[in-house]
C-alpha cells in the first residue's frame, strides 16, 4: 500500500489574467522508506503539487483530485484536521530555512513549540528531545544553538534546524522541496547525507523536489520528471538516466554539466597579459564591541591574493561563501577600494589611480552580477540598460546608430526585438540575465567578470548562458573571471582554477589538473562534495569530509584549519605559504591528510567564530 498517493490531482490559481492552471491531472504514489524525485524547472508545478497536498495554498488556489495518506483523503481537509497531520505524519522542509523559521523566535522555542502541540512535551523532555535531534543532525554546539536565533546561524545550519523540526515527531513523509539549492557544494552534500540516513535509519520516505539531476542521481529510487504542470516521464532512476524517452528529459540530463568529462579543446589563448593582482588585501574593520571606543576586528575577505590573466584566457575562481570571491571581483574592477595590493591593467596600476582617469579604463573591464534583476534598473527598458554603456563611452554615436547596436546585441544575445521595450519585471529569469550579458558585452571588453552569473537559473537556462558567453569570447577574444561554487559548471568554461578559502589561494592549476589531481584537502573536499548525474557513479563514489564548520573569516586563527600543527606548536598567526608544486601548478602548505582528519583539540577551540 502507497503510504502517500495522488489521483487526478490538479492545483489553479485565480489571477488577473483569468485562471492559471499549474498542476494537471497528475497521478503519483510513495511508498514507505522510499525516495521519489520530482524534476523539472522553475514553473513547471513541483512545489505546488505538495503544498496543495499539505495544505499550504495561497488564498487564490485552489485544488481538485484526490490525495490520502495511508489511505485517508487529506486534500482540501479543515485547517484544524490538517494540523493534527502536518508536522506529525508529513513535514516539509523548505527551500528557503531563513523565510521558513520565525525570526523573532529562538531556534529551541520554534522547536519545542511543535513538540507542544503533537506530543503534549514541554520543560525538559522537550528540550532533550530537540538536542537529541540536532545532535542526529550533525549540528555544532547543539545546546548553544537552541539559543540563538535564526539570522545568528549560517545557512547549512538553518537547514539542520528545518530538518530537526520535521523530523521532531518521527513522520513517515519527509517532503524536501529544493533543501540545497542556496547552500555551498560541501554543505549540500552534508544535507543529502542526513536525509539519506533519516530514510535509511528511520524508514522515512521522501518526497525530492529538485531541478538538480546530479542530487537526483545520488538520492532517488524512482523519478517523475514534470513540465508544464504534468508530468511528461516516469521510472526507476535507471531508467531515467540510462534510457530517458521524452525530449524534455534528454534535454534536462545532456544540459547538466559533469565533473567526469572531458573538456572540450578551449580556444587559443594569447600571449598578451592584461591583468596582474599582486598581492591584493580588502580588509573590513568589525566592531567587536559597543561604546565610544569599541574594540575592532579586521575581517580579513581578501587576505593576500595573487594572480595573472591573459588574453583570450579564462580564470575560474571557486570556493564556498563567505571566501572572498565577489569581493575579489569587485576589488579588481577597484568597485571596492584594496586595502592593499596592486591591480594593473595592461601596465597601469587601477588601485592607484584617480577615478577620473579610472573611468577611461571601465569600458574594457566589466561584470555580469548574480541577480540580474537587482542589478538593472526597474524604471528602465531593457533596450535603456542595454544602451546605457555606449552613451558613456560612445558619445559620438547617433540615437539611431545605438538603437541599431542593440538590436544587434539582442539577437545576438538570443533576446526576440519584441521585448526592446519591455523592462525587466516583465522578463524572466534567463531573458534578464542574457540582458546583463549583453549590457556588458554591448563595448566589446577586453576583461568580463562573470559573479555567479548563472547560479541562480534553471540547469537548460544556464546551459545555454554559458554556451553564450563561450560563444561571444571567442568571437570578442577576450578574457573572462568566472566566480562560481558550481565546480562543474567553472570545469566547463575554464582554462585555469583558482580555489579560495578565507580570503586566501589554496590552490591555483590549469582546469585539468585540478580535477585530475587536485592536491590541497580543501579542493579534493569541494570536488568529492559534487554530484555528478549518474546513479551507479554517484552511488559508489566516496567523499572527503572536512571536520567542522567553515570557520568565520574574523577568526585570525581561522587560517591555519589545514595546518593542525602549526596551531599545536602555538605559531597561531603564521599564514600558509602558496607554493608551486609542479610548473603552474600552485598549493598552499597543508599537513598530511590524516593530520587533518583526525582533527586537533587546539584546532577546534581557535575555530570557534
């Protein structure tokens, strides 16, 4: 007997523009301990189909068919029958744990509230209860995280804390809706992890809902795979990956970029260096402290970072956040002022020098942001925001010559001349982001800085970005620095990879070797932590964890987490040396793996942020 089954079931909403149907007819069952997969993109209806089965509609929908767990019908029951059902015998973790926990409540408050209402615990049954739970999550320093409040814990543990709280009360159906899409690679594989032994050790089903094939591969037993509100394929994860029949299915897989492929020949690089970084700091000092003298602490986000790009070259740079690469990015373009350091652009140094001369130089030195939404201008046209670089640079040019020049740019850029007028709240995610691309292509750089360009879109959407951007360089031939912690996705595009962590290289080599022999255990942890998108692959792989958290970059200690034993010999302020290994191929010092591993008692204690 399916313990969660759908029949019939279809989810619409009234809106302004008359009845939008999202989910239609679709027909799917979950048996108990197992794993089913919904796949498919943005607007296809995964999310809504559970949170019509839960009960979580807006006011607006509305939802007809049939859904019964262990056999009794749940769809559309009263409020208070439902709340007798969500949180004891289903649960969901969001995508999002920041907008899904009250702010305002303390992590152990949320937690015991629910113990409260579906088992009646309270005082200290209640609090060991939840300790239990986050000690089962893997969470650090569980007793003093049930005193803080939500904003004070990083993202990878706010999601412990969603998957403590659903699984409080020991439900059968654990409902995942995308838990990894904002988290770092390490931290993504650290969630799977957990719900992969909540189903294991509990006999939990779940329920995945996931665009990302790769976390399909690793977790599902059976896929449906869903667009525009049906579902258009189904089978065993075999079956799907091995010997997919609809279109759209084979789309999905041959779009995901893979770790375990060959990279494709790039296109020539030139001799000619454009760009040195030397040495460059970006240092923000933190008040510790309140009062009329409150003590500061430098927090280090670019601490010493060195490198070169040629022409026609492409420079991957990875890491998880907080690691210094967005402010990295906007040091080199001088957006932030360095603390330190040198930036030199063709010869002349950029940090040294006034912004009025500064301003000559933008025109061949640009960047595509990770939310191109935010970054263009709402009261503008796209044709507008597009054009707005050639009035700067190209005064000279008539209102009629830019209008050509955007068009061109547009169609270039894959954007229908029917939306010239449009602005951006009118376009999606993708239309907007190709207008970013093409407001920074529209001068021909020389240099593009790529800032999670396409992290934040569907995997067909951000295929086609980077097959773009790969396309306009080699017709441009100019050099781009591709910020991502999609490594697949920087393995793709990129001749060299830099690694960052704190602020700091770790390791810097051609793409190739990095993947192939990658040497420092910070980068062997970010590529083991990869899902690649096959089930007897991603199955049978092992992955390198790394003890701890990723400590806060405040910490001044916080550099030496590779080098236990420096921290044991009391050296608590030296700062690994980056060293070349073999010809380009750049490490940072490091203990032996099983040094680090084993962890170190002074290592843990000058973690602590």
């Amino acid at each position: 007997m399916a313990l969660l089954e759908a029949k019939n079931l279809s989810v619409s909403f009234d809106t302004s523009d008359g009845i939008v149907k999202a989910v239609k007819n679709i027909d799917f069952a979950i048996a108990p301990g197992e794993c089913l997969g919904i796949v498919g993109e943005s607007g296809s209806g995964k999310s809504q189909t559970f949170l019509a089965a839960m009960g979580l509609l807006p006011k607006n929908g509305h939802a007809s068919g049939s859904v019964t767990l262990n056999g009794t019908e749940i769809l559309n029951l009263p409020i208070n029958k439902l709340n007798s059902i969500r949180g004891s015998s289903m649960a969901m973790i969001f995508q999002d744990p920041l907008t899904a926990l009250t702010p305002h409540l303390k992590v152990g408050e949320q937690m015991q509230e629910s113990l409260g209402i579906h088992q009646g615990l309270s005082g200290r049954k209640a609090r060991k209860h939840c300790l239990d739970w986050l000690d089962k999550v893997r969470m650090p320093e569980a007793e003093r995280r049930l005193e803080q409040y939500p904003h004070e814990l990083s993202g990878g543990m706010r999601q412990r804390v969603m998957i403590a709280m659903a699984m409080l009360n020991n439900p059968k159906l654990l409902i995942a809706d995308e838990p990894t899409t904002a988290l770092d690679v390490t931290v993504q594989a650290e969630i799977l992890d957990l719900i992969a032994d909540l189903q294991k050790n509990e006999g939990t089903a779940v329920a995945l809902i996931t665009h990302d094939m790769g976390v399909v591969a690793r977790m599902c037993d059976r896929i449906e795979v869903m667009r525009y509100g049906a579902y258009v394929e189904s089978g065993s994860a075999d079956d799907i990956f091995y010997a997919p029949k609809h279109e759209y299915t084979q789309r999905l897989l041959s779009a995901m970029p893979r770790l375990d492929t060959v990279q494709e020949d790039r296109v020539k690089i030139d001799a000619e260096k454009l760009l040195t970084v030397n040495d460059v700091k970006v240092h923000f000092p933190i008040a510790m402290s309140k009062g009329l003298f409150p003590k500061k602490v430098p927090l280090k986000a670019v601490d010493g970072v060195s490198f070169d790009i040629m022409a026609g070259e492409t420079l991957g740079v990875v890491g998880e956040s907080g690691c210094g690469k967005s402010t990295l990015a906007r040091a080199v373009l001088q957006l932030i002022p360095p603390s330190s350091g040198a930036v030199s652009w063709l010869g002349h140094d950029l940090a040294s020098m006034p912004k009025s001369e500064l301003k000559q130089y933008r025109k061949d030195l640009q960047i595509v942001f990770q939310d191109p939404l935010a970054s263009l201008d709402p009261r503008m046209t796209i044709a507008d925001s597009i054009a707005e670089p050639l009035k700067t640079f190209r005064p000279d040019m008539t209102v009629r010559e830019r209008k050509r020049k955007v068009e061109e740019m547009m169609e270039r850029v894959g954007l229908e001349q029917s939306m010239i007028n449009r602005y951006p709240h009118e376009l999606s995610g993708g239309q907007n982001q190709r207008v970013g691309v093409a407001r920074a292509m529209i001068n021909k750089p020389r240099l593009i800085i790529c800032d999670e360009a396409v992290s934040a879109l569907d995997v067909s959407i951000q295929a086609q970005i980077v097959a773009l951007l790969k396309e306009l360089q080699d017709e441009f031939g100019m050099s781009m620095i591709f910020i991502s912690h999609d490594l697949s996705v920087v393995r793709d595009v990129s001749d060299r990879i830099m690694v960052l962590y704190l602020g700091r290289v770790v390791e810097l080599a051609h793409a190739d070797a990095i993947y192939k022999d990658a040497r420092h255990p910070y980068t062997k942890s970010l590529i083991s932590a990869v899902p690649i998108p096959d089930p007897k692959i991603e199955k049978s792989r092992s992955r390198l964890k790394i003890p701890g958290e990723l400590p806060s970059p405040l910490n001044p200690r916080a550099a030496l987490r590779f080098l236990p034993s420096k921290l044991r010999a009391g050296e608590m302020t030296y700062i690994p040396k980056l060293q070349e290994t073999t010809p380009g191929h750049w490490v940072a010092e490091h203990d032996p793996l099983d040094v680090i591993l084993a962890g170190d008692p002074l290592a843990d204690q000058a973690l602590v942020s």
